[in-house]
C-alpha cells in the first residue's frame, strides 16, 4: 500500500514539473519586448538615461499651473471686447452681474488641465434654466454648463456639468445651492484641416465634478453653441489658442480659485 501512495506521489511529481516546462516554454516563446517608442525617442526598458518627466510640487494650485483668479482682483480678466469687466469681487471670489456679459480670460489657452470652484446663489429663484446659470468656456467656445441642478429639472445636456446641447454627464454631483463646487477639466482642443475639423482630432473632455468622473474621455461631436430650442452649432475653424470664457446668464454666480495648466495638444 505504502509503495502505490509513493509511486503515486512521485507520477504527480513529474506531472507537476512537466507542467512548469511546458508553461516556461510558452512564456518564453518570440522575442522579448526590450524597446518602447515614446516622445523623446525609442528606449530600452528600465533604462535610467530615459529623460525623466519635470517635477511639480502638487497642492491647492500646481506649482507649473498658470494662475488666472487667486482671489484678489480681475487683472488676468477682461470683457468679452477686451475692455474693463463689470464683474465684481468682494469676499475672495468673482461674480457675475446681470448685463456685464461673458468675462475671459486675458491669457489664450490650448490643449489644457483647467480647474474652476463656483457656488450657485443661496437663495433659489428660477427654475430649470433659469436657476444658477452660467458656464465655462474652454477656448470661448466649448461650453460646461453651470446650473442649480440639485433637484432642478431642466434637459439632462444642459444641467449642470453637461456639454452644453451634446453631452449627458454620467451622474448628477450637484451640491446644494450656496456650496461650492468645482470642475476639473481634461481638454484636449480639435484640429482642423482648413474649414473642417479632422475626424481623429476632435475636441475631447474629461471632467470631474466635485471629485466626481461626469465626462470620461468624451470625444465632442460638434460645437456647444445654442441655436435655438432644439437645435446646436456645429464645429468652426478658430485659432490654436483662445481664453477661458465664464458666462453672465443673469444669475449671480460666484468663482474662485481657478487655475490652467497648459498640456501638449
């Protein structure tokens, strides 16, 4: 008896070991991947010569991040003609007043990492579109809606954090009216070829609200501009940069602490 359990023990051994040669015989089967292509040319894995990447001390604002508000005054703002905004400032933040028009930045911007905090009004007025409107533009030209949107009903592509007429956010992450909020945007802007964009160019966005993925690498199928109860503006040709755009929709909406920083197309 005791000599079948050995003889056993000893056939599962070398079922065992023939297993392992069989499966290291297929791991090692081609050629190893030793190189990858990359920006600054093709390198040898784990190779410490490969160039490092360019430290960043992180916190409230990046240490590489172009500052446009901190709080103080408008000086990187101006209206939408260039001119002195009617926005005002007072407790650390900027806010829309009604008739002042869309404030931009005075900076031009491309592909970039734009973070934005906002607050609705307090006090609730309006409804569905008329609650806590306003936006932020990306290059003055694509929009991310900024609405009340915490138990407001209004079309899913213009509630809070949609792309404004095209794109549904995945979740609703409003807070409650007065809170501060925040975006953190991911724009990677389109390319044209004369007057059309190039189809494996378009714009795309990622955008966090409130800590919250509402936009995963959503790839925008045309411009966010309204054109009327139902209908949506297509993309246009415009130059490689342009502002960071807030709009004056008639409500007092507040921002603060906003800051870009500038990413490779």
């Amino acid at each position: 008896m005791a000599r079948k359990v050995l003889l056993s023990v000893v056939v599962c051994g070398f079922v065992v070991l023939a297993g392992c040669a069989t499966q290291e015989k297929v791991e090692q089967k081609g050629p190893l991947s030793q190189y990858v292509g990359s920006d600054t040319g093709r390198w040898l894995i784990h190779d410490v010569n490969r160039p490092a990447p360019p430290k960043v001390t992180p916190g409230k604002v990046p240490s590489d991040a172009v500052v446009l508000f901190d709080g103080t005054d408008l000086s990187e703002w101006t209206d939408a003609k260039g001119g002195k905004s009617k926005w005002i400032v007072k407790e650390g933040c900027m806010e829309s007043v009604k008739g002042a028009g869309y404030i931009q930045s005075k900076r031009k911007f491309s592909s970039c990492q734009l973070h934005v905090e906002f607050a609705t009004p307090s006090t609730v007025e309006g409804s569905g579109q008329g609650r806590g409107n306003s936006g932020v533009f990306l290059m003055g030209e694509y929009e991310v809606q900024v609405l009340d949107s915490y138990n407001n009903h209004t079309y899913p592509d213009g509630q809070c954090a949609a792309l404004y007429g095209r794109n549904v956010p995945l979740v609703n992450a409003s807070a409650k009216p007065g809170e501060w909020q925040s975006y953190d945007i991911i724009f990677h802007r389109p390319i044209f070829n004369g007057d059309k964009v190039v189809r494996r160019a378009r714009a795309t966005f990622t955008v966090l609200h409130n800590g919250v993925v509402v936009h995963d690498h959503v790839v925008l199928e045309g411009g966010t501009g309204w054109k009327g109860p139902h209908a949506i503006s297509d993309y246009k040709p415009h130059a490689d940069k342009g502002p960071v755009s807030l709009q004056d929709h008639g409500n007092p909406v507040r921002y603060r602490n906003i800051w870009v920083r500038e990413l490779a197309d």
